[in-house]
C-alpha cells in the first residue's frame, strides 16, 4: 500500500524533518524551490511566524501577493513544500 500524503501547514512538530529536506536539497545541489524554502529557520518559532505573515499580506517585498505555504507530508516526513 503507498504512504498516505496530505498537506499540512508548516508547524514546530516536524522542524527536524523540515530542515533534513533542506539539507538533502542543498547536498544534492538542488535550487531551493518555492522560494520560501530560502527563508531562515535558525529561529524556527520566528520561521514560522514569517511564514503566516506571508500569508497574511505582512512584510511582503514590493510587487508580491499574500501567498500560503504547506508541506507534503508522508509518515510525518516533509516529502515537498508548496
């Protein structure tokens, strides 16, 4: 049977798993896209503030829209973001 994915939005539970997916970008020398995945996250809580003010308009540079993130998730993996 395959792993059951779903999207969630991105929460401290998972940091750990969130930051291995970056790694494995970077390692593989893999552009990092969306490009929320650029964002700081040294300062999780902080990360993830920044991420819901993105989706609430906040802090946005000139030109850019509201915009939401959420991970795919496969047995409590970050798999993707979107």
């Amino acid at each position: 049977m395959a792993p059951l994915l779903r999207f969630e939005e991105p929460h401290a539970r998972l940091q750990d798993s969130y930051r291995d997916l970056i790694r494995e970008f970077r390692d593989a020398g893999e552009p990092l896209i969306p490009f929320p995945l650029t964002f700081p996250n040294d300062d999780f809580p902080g990360f993830l503030a920044r991420l819901a003010a993105c989706a609430r308009g906040e802090g946005l540079p000139p030109g850019f829209v509201p915009h939401s993130t959420y991970w795919l998730v496969s047995d409590d993996v970050v798999v993707g973001v979107a």
